[in-house]
C-alpha cells in the first residue's frame, strides 16, 4: 500500500478556509434565491420588504434589520420593514439620530462600521449600543436609476458572526433586487388604482379611440397600393381568418387601453 505524503498544518488550515468560504457562499446563493422566489410572489410593496429584512435577519443571526424608504425630495425617511417587530410600519424616522442611515442615503454609498460601540459618530448611542452587544452596523442604500431610495440597515451582535466583505457584497446584490421589485409594485398598485379610479364608459372610450387609430393607420399604409378593393373576391377560408384577426386585434386593442 503506497502512503501519500503527509498535508502540512498550512495546508489543511488553507483548505479549511476554503470550504468554510465555499459553504459561505452557498448559503448566500440560497438565500438569493429564497428571496427571489419571496417577492417574485408578490406585487405588494409591504410584502416585499417585509420578506427580505426577515431573510436577512434571518440568514444573518442580526441584532437588528430594518428597510427605510425615501419620500419624494429625500427629507423625510420611513421605516417600513423590520426583522425584530415586524408590526413596525410606516413609521417615520428622523435621519439626524441615525447619521450612519443618513450619510448612506444622501451618498448613496455603503456605510459599514465594523465597531459600532467605538465610533466617535455615535457617541451619542454609545450606552443604548453597549447594552444591545452591538458590533457592527452596515447600511446599504437602495438605488433605482444612480438615485437612492432608500437603505437596508443591518446590525450584528458583538458575539456573533463577524460581518466580512463577501457578506456586504451580498447585501448589495439583495438590495439592487429590492429596488426593482419596488418598482414593479409600485407600477403594479399605480395601475390597480388608475383602473379603480375608471369608470366603464371611460373604459370603452379608450378602446374606440385605440381602435380608430389603429384602422387609421392600417388604411394609410394601403392607400397608396393599387389594386382591387371589393371583398367579393376574396375565398371563404380568407374571409373567416380576417374574422379571426379581427378578434385578436380587438382583444389587444383591450389590453392597449386598458395600460398594459
């Protein structure tokens, strides 16, 4: 039996930090897609947030993880997700007692903090941040269209996992998700209340008015073609498929008016 030559302790510790990097990056893998599957569930925004500040917290082991959403102008901030007490919605903030959140929205760069109890810029948290065992604070803004709207705030216990740059890096690709699943909600709930804002009659006068421009248009691209125009002579087959399409033309012309 032929021995193989024996690993040194470099070795196995390099190999070890390997693995252990490997498993860390499936967990997040995983987690991406649990959330994907989360809020490609729903069109909701409340909904949306919710289920990824849980995830987080959740994949995490956090303190503390929470979503705050800009309002028009970027002066005033809400909170509308929390891990920690999910009952805490809409809920307005002011920016001057968080200036972590606040240097993050405004930049719209990421604010991580590795020593949270340490940090001259919250000194005036020191006590509140000592009791919780705080460590680190990252807050990660999220931006739709190089404008931010809003942050993810994270927050880990200071005997807990430390937060390492892979982890901020995920953070980032989980809040660039959010953003376009906002938008798509937020397009979703402005269609929802355009269409209760309508009244039937007004309804049918987009269709008409879709479908007048749409012959229109189908007329002037024919006018200039010579030819004959009597229906006469077309075969039954071609009359009933000009039915046909004059159906489908018509449910489309639904769908136009309707916004979709």
């Amino acid at each position: 039996m032929i021995q193989s030559a024996g690993t040194s302790p470099e070795e196995l510790e390099r190999l070890s930090a390997r693995v252990e990097a490997l498993e860390h990056e499936r967990r997040h893998l995983l987690a991406v897609i649990e959330i994907l599957e989360e809020i490609g569930g729903s069109l909701h925004f409340a909904d949306i947030v919710q289920s990824i500040a849980r995830k987080l917290g959740e994949a995490f082991g956090l303190d503390r993880c929470a979503i705050y959403l800009s309002e028009r102008g970027g002066q005033t901030v809400r909170l509308v997700a929390s891990f920690e007490d999910p009952s805490i919605r809409n809920y307005v903030v002011d920016l001057d007692r968080y200036p972590e959140l606040k240097r993050a929205i405004q930049s719209g760069q990421t604010v991580f903090i590795p020593d949270a109890v340490t940090d001259p810029t919250l000194k005036h948290v020191r006590g509140a941040l000592t009791h919780r065992r705080v460590k680190s604070i990252t807050v990660v803004p999220i931006n739709w269209r190089g404008t931010p709207i809003g942050a993810i705030f994270l927050r880990t216990f200071r005997d807990g996992p430390a937060f390492s740059d892979v982890d901020v890096k995920f953070c980032q690709v989980v809040a660039s998700l959010t953003a376009k699943a906002l938008r798509n909600a937020h397009r979703f709930e402005r269609l929802q209340a355009r269409r209760g804002e309508e009244s039937p009659g007004q309804i049918e006068d987009r269709e008409r008015v879709a479908l007048l421009g749409f012959i229109r248009r189908l007329l002037e691209a024919y006018a200039q073609k010579e030819g004959p125009w009597e229906e006469g002579q077309l075969g039954r087959a071609t009359a009933e498929e000009l039915d046909r399409l004059v159906g489908v033309a018509k449910t489309v012309l639904a769908q136009e008016a309707a916004g979709r």
